[in-house]
C-alpha cells in the first residue's frame, strides 16, 4: 500500500523535523503535506468511513495550529 507508506515517510521527516528544531513553518508544512497523503490513503482504504474520520480530526487540528512568529 504505498499510500500508508507515503504517511509513515511523512511522520518520520516531520519526527526528524521536531528533532532537529526546526522552524515551525517547516513543521506546519509538512503537516499539511501529511494530511493530503492521507487523504489519498482514505480513497485507497476499505474502511473509509473511518479513514475519513481520521483525516478530519488531523485537519480540524491543523486548522487550530498557533505558528510562534
């Protein structure tokens, strides 16, 4: 399934991310990135009811995010 694997690559740049103490900006970008991938994951998923739940609550999180200038 490369759409999990395209999601779980995307966790590990963002870990390495908040390791490296990235800028916020960088981080917020590829949280973004993140949930796009899965929402492709979703059209790929056999449950996707629940899929798309998942991604909802990832964008209504998203959506409340505080970047520090």
């Amino acid at each position: 399934m490369d759409e999990a694997r395209a999601v779980m690559d995307r966790l590990d740049r963002i870990d390495a991310l908040q390791r490296e103490r990235a800028h916020p900006h960088a981080v917020l970008a590829e949280l973004r990135e993140l949930v796009r991938e899965a929402e492709e994951w979703v059209t790929a998923e056999r449950e996707p009811a629940r899929a798309a739940a998942a991604v909802a609550r990832c964008k209504e999180a998203l959506d409340g995010a505080i970047v520090p200038a």
